[in-house]
C-alpha cells in the first residue's frame, strides 16, 4: 500500500509513510535511562514494536528510481516496468519478523534527544514548543525508516532543557512510526507504559516483568478469526475472504461439464458491499483512466515530485474544560474525540 500513496512506489528499501504523535510532559524531564527502562519494557510487550522487514517481495526493483506523482497516479504506476500487474507467484512475500536485536539495542535506536538552552521559564516554554513543533513537521514528510535493516520502524524522539530552570510544561515526547506498525490509538497505550515504568522507578518501586502480548492478527483474522496467513500468496488470502471458483457441475458437453461452481468465502455479501461504497466514496470511482503524454508528465514532474511534498501543521490548543467537554459528548454519542476532532478541521481545509 505504502507504494501505491508515495511517490516511492517502486521498491527504494525506505518506509516514508508516518504517523507522528506528541505528548507535553509536565515535571522534571524523563531521563535517557529512565525512557530507556520504559522503552525496553513496551518493546518486550508490544511485537510489532520489536519487528522488522523481511522479504523483498516480486514487486523489487533494483535501483529503482521514483518517478513524479501527477493526476494518473495509478496509469502511470501500470506503464513504470508494469510493477503493480506482477501475476507470478511471490517466492520471498515480503512480511514482518521479529528483529534478531535485543530490546536494549532496539531501544538506543528508537530514542534521541534533543537538548534545548536552560534559561527564563517563559523562554524555556517558548524554546519547548518551537523545537516539537519543528520536529512534528519534519517528521511528517521526512522520516524514513530502513526497510532493510533490523529496526525499529519507529523512533521517539524527547525535548527537554538541558539545564536548570525549566518550567513546569518542561518536555515534549515526539512518536514518529510507520503505519504498518502503529495506529492513532497504539501510541497512548504505548506512552501510558512508559511513563508508568518511569513512575515507579521514581517511587522506588520495583516494576513489574513485562507480559509479552500477542502478534496483532492478519487482515483476515481481524475479519474472520485469529488466523496468521501473511506469509501466503494473496490470491489463497483473498479466496479465504471472497470465495473461489469450485469444480464445474451440470450435463456434460464434449465430455466435460461446463457450468462453474462457486464455493463462497468467509465474508458477508454486507461486508463487500460495504467495501465497494467505501472506494467509491474514497474517490476511487473519479481516477482517470487516460495515461499523460511523456511530454506533459515532464512539465509536470516539478509540480508533482515526492521531494516537494510539504505537509501543512496547523497547530491549536483546546482548554482542559473543553477537552473534557468534547470527550463527555463523543462518549454520550458513541464516536470517538478524535473522529469529532477531524470532523470539525474538514471544512476548514476545504
């Protein structure tokens, strides 16, 4: 998928597609081996946090080079060596596995910090809240993560004074991961155990082993049960859900049958209907079919390019009333803040 929404859809060994999150800490600064001790607790929790890539998949490409995001996004992706219409069989399916790294080492890799000037408490808090704000942006459009490696495919990243006189809003986690491993959700669950690890080592107290939890389930076991199938080829996948076409029945006819059979898959015909409007709301059902001339796809590569991507962050602060207010009502209406949130920044991107 993360081919299909960057420009970077030929194979290039780097995840670019991210989920970014920040927290404001209020009190004294986590400590490097404090968020290291936290780190490595959530690591030996959560499996896709400790998982890398492996597999180059039939859709490789070596050297490839990316070519400029335009109005036929998707023509232009079936005439680039035909990458998306590979019908042979996938011999090395491109999957996650656990990174043969260490949760220490994961965890030094994860982290980096940014040190901001000591100074006035007004300063500091000024000083605070430019810094993640740049790195939430930056984030954004520039994070790559290395699809070759052994991970992590994610990184946090905490300002904090470097010194004395800190104000009481005195740091700022950043969360920057790639979407195959995290969600809006995963990183508050994330964050509220590393900061839990923290506080009991403030306190004195002992924390408690980690219980590892298990491997997420695959799109069909999330559909259909608690079923691990990533590493089959996606047309046994898609048969799992849509069904497939059985042994042929009816009279014979130059000595074979003729009338095919369909043996249904797991899925209800609600679910595929409910699949179909979603693409056609998407936009799906608006994409032009017509490919560019060469000529117009090069006056337009400058305009379209990956690199001149730049994600606008508009950046508003609710008061704790309202907060609470919004979340009482998302409650009461059975939606969640973050879905009232988007809502209510729609029309005004627009």
């Amino acid at each position: 998928m993360e081919r299909l929404l960057n420009a970077r859809r030929s194979w290039s060994g780097a995840m670019t597609t991210a989920h970014v999150s920040a927290a404001i800490l209020e009190g004294p600064p986590p400590t490097v081996s404090e968020l290291l001790a936290g780190l490595e607790h959530v690591l030996q929790r959560h499996p896709m946090l400790a998982a890398c890539v492996r597999g180059k998949s039939k859709y490789h490409v070596p050297n490839a080079q990316p070519y400029p995001m335009h109005s036929d996004y998707l023509g232009r992706a079936f005439a680039y060596t035909k990458e998306l219409m590979r019908t042979y069989p996938d011999d090395d399916i491109q999957r996650f596995e656990p990174s043969p790294l260490p949760p220490s080492e994961l965890a030094r890799r994860a982290l980096t910090v940014v040190a901001l000037p000591s100074g006035e408490s007004t300063d500091v808090e000024e000083a605070l809240e430019a810094a993640w704000r740049a790195g939430f942006s930056e984030a954004m459009d520039g994070l790559v993560l290395d699809e070759d490696g052994d991970g992590p495919l994610w990184r946090l990243t905490l300002y904090a004074p470097s010194g004395a006189g800190a104000s009481a809003r005195s740091s700022a986690l950043v969360y920057a991961a790639n979407h195959a491993v995290s969600d809006q959700l995963s990183f508050n669950r994330v964050l509220s155990e590393v900061l839990s690890v923290l506080a009991e080592r403030r306190a004195g107290r002992p924390v408690a082993p980690p219980t590892p939890l298990p491997l997420p389930p695959s799109v069909e076991g999330a559909l259909l049960g608690k079923e691990q199938r990533q590493a089959e080829e996606i047309k046994s996948r898609l048969e799992l859900l849509i069904g497939r076409f059985g042994n042929a029945w009816g009279p014979e006819l130059g000595g074979r049958r003729w009338l095919p059979s369909w043996e249904p898959g797991r899925v209800r015909l609600s679910t595929i209907k409910y699949a179909a409007w979603q693409m056609a709301a998407s936009g799906m059902r608006v994409l032009p079919t017509w490919v560019p001339a060469p000529e117009q796809v090069a006056a337009e590569a400058a305009r379209w390019e990956h690199r001149a991507r730049s994600t606008r962050n508009v950046f508003r602060t609710l008061a704790p009333a309202t907060t609470a207010a919004l979340v009482q009502a998302c409650r009461a209406r059975g939606v969640t803040a973050s879905a009232a949130l988007c809502a209510a920044a729609v029309p005004w991107g627009q």
